[in-house]
C-alpha cells in the first residue's frame, strides 16, 4: 500500500541505500542528515515537518518529523505510517506517562515526559504540582505545540502550564529561545516541592532547566543515608540539592557551595522552612576556587558530594571534560575525613559510566587517598532510559568511601 496514496497531506522522505534500516525497525529513533535523501524537496520542507519515513525500496518505515536544519534530520513519532500526530494521539502518550509516574510517586513533583523514553521525541515535560513546564526542544514539538498543551492540561488537570524554549538543545535544532506562560497563571514566586523529607525551592520562570532538578532524587536519598550526625559539604549545590535532604535525614551541619547567589539563596529559604537554618551555611564561589581554599582552612567532611553541570556536553569535550572530573575528585577528596565518603556526580551523556569512574579514581588518586566504591547511581525511574539511545541515560553517580 503506497502511503503517499493514503495520505495526500504528508509529504515522504527516503532513507538512503547506505542508511542503518535495521536499527531504525529495531527502535533507534533518529535519522542522521547523511543517511537521508536531501533532495530539493526535501531540503524545502519546514522544521517540525511531519512525514513519512521509507526506506531505500519505498517501504514505509513510519511517521517521522523533519528537521532539515539539524543534524538529526528525522525523530521517529510513530511507527504506524498512517498516524495522525493530533491531541488524541499525544493524550495516549500522556496518559501512559503519568499510569507510571502516579505509580512511583505520591504527590505531583516528577518528570512526567522524559523526552524519546516516553514517545515523544525532544520535549521534557516537568511537574510541578498544579504547574507544568513543558520544553519543547525540537522544532515539531513548536509546531504542534497547542495540540500538545491542550493534551497535557486535559490528562493531568494541571491549570498551568509554562513553556520554557531556552537551552543548548533548542541551539543545535536552529531554535530561537522562547519563555511563556502558555495556560494559566505564572507562579508568583519559587515555590515549594517536597522529596526525601527535604523542602527545595524551585523557581520555575527564572531557575536552571526547568527550576529543579529531578534526575538526583534518588541518589539524594542515598547521600541522605550516610548523613545522620555528619558534616555534609555540598559542592555545585544548586538549591541545595544533597544539602537538604542530608539535613531531613539528620546531618550535624551542611555548607553548600555554588556560584549563583539566587541558587544559594533558594537553599537557604528551604532549610529556613524545614526548620534546619542554624545546622545550613553557603558560600558563593567558584567551586574549584572553594573546594581549594577549604584545603587551605582545614575542615575536613564526613560526607562530600559534587555534582557539576556537563563538562563533557559533546564528544568534542570530552577530554577536557573527564580532567575536569579528575580535578574536581582529587580536590574534594582532600576534605573527606578518614573513613568518610564522596559522592561524585557527572550528566554528561558523552562520558559514559566508565570513563567518569575512571576519571574520579583517578583524581582520588592523585589527592594521595584510597576509595573504595560503595554505590553507583543513575538518574530516578521517572527518567526512564531507551535502550536504542545511550543519550538517554546521561546521569552517573559514584559513591566512595575513603
């Protein structure tokens, strides 16, 4: 049955005879530009295109959005070649999502759509409660972002919704920023979002990605196990992220560190509403500066935990990157107490669990001090991994003890 019979409305694009077909029928979801027919027509077509996908014998191979500006030209939607991308088929995906979520989870604070995992390729969804953050980091997602809004509203019953279009991603789909209240009412300020005992601040129109970062909850957790009566240092802290929930969990005191004062200050209106402000302290600095002139000063930690932003956000990084680990372990190992331990974190999806293992022993190594692994950790369950796509799975964290 020829598709482009059936459906008058959506244009078709070809994979090349060279194209990696059987990857593509076995799940992975990306077209490269060099494994695609770039003919005029092709070329012509709008970002966020949707059309039919075929192989080199002019077989259907499913529903695809196109993308001509970027490298990843083509992102699998569905693989039946007849389906109408339209809000019935995104309150499907919705409702599959949050079956899961619901099930993890007792309040409404989690990643609902975790972008290719939960079928909809490039767009994170985020939520808040009442309160949605939607960022749409492909150019379909843009196109088709009412129907998806309206899908999203109907299935959860949030009354908000934010998009929040800014990003390196959105840079590499040839993607201006954009940041919008698309439903409802903009929060009036951080608001409060309860994990692991802890209370974190989140700013959901100004803050880092979508205002929290969900991916850490459970190693959180884990941190938060080996705090009772420590002192916890939180490097890269963010709003405070290890911090707080080591104090929910009964640490003797926690200095959190990180370079942005609004960050700090989030932290500190968390521990001041937990009721644990006389056992939190920050300190603004660059981090590497700090962690060195705590060497200098002399306090020693039982717990320390790192979790930096990607050093290795691409290939290209990816050497300077894994001697940014190293440096930040062999500077934090120097403040970890005998018999102490360090947490050491990294979501650079392009160094994979074993180069950054590799990269921190080494630098726990080099600060002259002997670790033992006691726990590897990966991004919560709400930010399920496609097994096709290693992207997917970007968050490493190693717990030693020293």
């Amino acid at each position: 049955m020829n598709t482009t019979e059936n459906r008058p409305d959506r244009p078709t694009v070809r994979l090349t005879p060279k194209a990696e077909v059987r990857a593509i029928r076995h799940g992975f979801p990306w077209v490269y530009a060099n494994e695609l027919v770039t003919d005029r027509r092709t070329r012509g077509l709008a970002a966020g295109t949707v059309a039919v996908l075929e192989d080199s014998g002019r077989s259907p191979l499913g529903v695809v959005a196109v993308n001509p500006a970027s490298k990843i030209i083509c992102r699998m939607l569905d693989r039946n070649p007849h389906a109408d991308i339209d809000e019935a088929w995104f309150a499907v995906r919705f409702a599959r999502a949050l079956a899961h979520r619901e099930r993890l989870y007792d309040q409404p604070f989690y990643r609902l759509i975790h972008a290719e995992a939960d079928g909809l390729p490039g767009v994170i969804v985020d939520r808040f409660g009442d309160i949605a953050v939607v960022q749409p980091n492909a150019a379909w997602a843009d196109v088709l972002i009412t129907p998806l809004v309206d899908a999203l509203m109907a299935v959860t019953g949030v009354t908000s919704v934010i998009l929040n279009g800014t990003g390196r991603a959105r840079g590499l789909e040839g993607l201006e920023d954009r940041m919008e209240v698309m439903r409802g009412a903009a929060p009036e300020g951080p608001g409060p979002v309860p994990m692991n005992g802890a209370i974190y601040m989140a700013d959901l129109m100004g803050g880092q990605k979508t205002g929290l970062f969900f991916d850490q909850r459970a190693n959180h957790a884990f941190a938060a196990g080996l705090a009772k009566d420590a002192r916890v240092l939180d490097v890269f802290s963010h709003v405070g992220g290890f911090g707080l929930a080591a104090l929910a969990a009964g640490a003797k005191s926690v200095l959190a560190v990180d370079g942005s004062a609004p960050a700090l200050a989030l932290a500190e209106d968390g521990a001041t509403r937990m009721g644990v402000a006389d056992r939190f302290e920050t300190r603004k600095g660059d981090a590497f500066d700090v962690l060195t002139a705590l060497a200098d000063e002399g306090p020693m930690f039982d717990v320390v935990i790192c979790d930096p932003p990607a050093f290795a956000p691409s290939r290209q990084a990816l050497d300077a990157g894994l001697r940014a680990y190293e440096r930040v372990a062999r500077l934090a190992a120097q403040l970890v107490a005998d018999g102490g331990y360090l947490g050491l974190c990294s979501c650079s999806h392009a160094a994979d669990l074993t180069k950054f293992r590799n990269a921190c022993s080494r630098g726990i190594g080099r600060a002259g001090r002997r670790g033992q692994i006691i726990h590897t950790g990966f991004a919560g369950p709400d930010h399920p991994l496609m097994p096709h796509l290693a992207e997917s799975g970007y968050l490493k964290t190693v717990f030693y003890r020293l």
